[in-house]
C-alpha cells in the first residue's frame, strides 16, 4: 500500500480466499493507494471477480484507489515495489520477511473455525503468524477473527504508511531475527538443500529405510 503499494491475500482454500481478500479489500488508508494483488496459480479468474465485486460494493473504484491483479510469478516485483504489504497468515509473511517488506498479517474466517482455533490451538500457540511463532514473540502486527476488519487493517496499514523509517527498521529486523533459524544445515554445520534436510529427517523415523543414504 502506499504510493507504489502491494495488498496481498494468500491462502489455500476458496473460501478463505474469499473471506480475506473482501475484508483487506475494504480497507481504505488515507491517502492515494495502488493495490497490487498476486493470485496463486489457478485462482487468477476467482481473485479477479472477487476484486471487481468488492470494489463496485464498496464504492472504490476510481475513488483513488487503483487496484490490479497479477500472476504469482510477478510477487517479487510487487513486494520491491511495496510500502506496506496486508498478508494472509501463512508462508507469505516468511517471504515478506525475506524481502524485508513491512507487513500486517490478517486472518478472517467463520465463527465456527475461529471458535475451533481458539479452542485447540490457542492453549498451545500465541501467535498465528509464522515470523511471530518462530520468533515466540510479537514482531509484527496480527488481526485475527474479529479484530480482522477493513476499519483495523485501515489503522494498521496508515500507521506504517506514515511511519516508513520505523516501518523498514521492524521489516528488517524480523528478517535478522527470524530467516537465520530456517537454514538447514549438516551435521557438520554446512548449508544444504531443505529438501535434503527434510529428507534426513524422516529417514530417522523410518525403520525400513535405515540402509538408504543421502
């Protein structure tokens, strides 16, 4: 968001998709603001029509909020291109963090997930994004269930918007926080590929396969 922004919504489901993509939708910051939206392969038609009906509901378009949707593959230019990203929780805040993109992590769902989550997850995990779980504090701001509306994400997102020095100095520092415990490493310590890393692993937890060697 911003003067050349990204407003990213990920997520796996159709329906969750949905649900997120038409609350980050309905956020306004002050201002003049580009949204860019990058659709997951296969979602391109379904981002779309959500985007265009959305807008027209809310009576956005061509109020000075420009909005486009691309292709995955064009996300990186869209994250050097960002100010302030608005990010479902999942691997994308990993990938922000990456590219040292400030972020606000949102996730709205029905009633009877939330209670769910609330019920079974909460006792165990503080958080719902990845960077803040790894981290195992607060690194940056999550508007979960009820709290996920387009008025917050409105607040949150000016908030940095006006704030771009203190915006990138807690981008960076979850990037220096939180990326270096997802190298994977030998035994000896060396780099290697996370799919070998993976692998490895589950070898030790495989009787049959003890003879295998990678």
């Amino acid at each position: 968001l911003g003067a050349r922004p990204t407003g990213l919504a990920r997520g796996a489901a159709d329906t969750h998709v949905r649900d997120t993509s038409t609350t980050c939708l309905g956020a306004r910051p002050t201002g003049p603001i580009e949204l860019v939206v990058p659709a997951a392969p296969g979602m391109r038609g379904e981002v779309d029509r959500i985007v265009l009906e959305t807008l027209a509901a809310r009576g956005t378009a061509g109020g000075g909020a420009r909005c486009s949707v691309v292709g995955s593959g064009s996300r990186r230019a869209a994250f050097g291109a960002a100010d302030v990203a608005i990010a479902a929780c999942g691997t994308i805040n990993l990938e922000l963090a990456a590219a040292g993109v400030p972020q606000v992590a949102v996730y709205s769902t029905s009633w009877l997930t939330g209670f769910v989550i609330r019920r079974l997850l909460r006792p165990v995990l503080r958080h719902a994004s990845l960077p803040n779980i790894l981290a195992g504090r607060t690194l940056l701001t999550e508007l979960l269930f009820e709290d996920c509306t387009p008025c917050r994400i409105a607040e949150e997102a000016d908030f940095l918007l006006a704030r771009p020095s203190l915006a990138r100095a807690e981008a960076a520092q979850i990037r220096q926080l939180v990326l270096p415990s997802l190298r994977a490493v030998g035994d000896g310590g060396e780099p290697q590929l996370a799919s070998r890393a993976a692998a490895r692993a589950l070898l030790r937890h495989l009787p049959e396969a003890q003879t295998c060697t990678l």
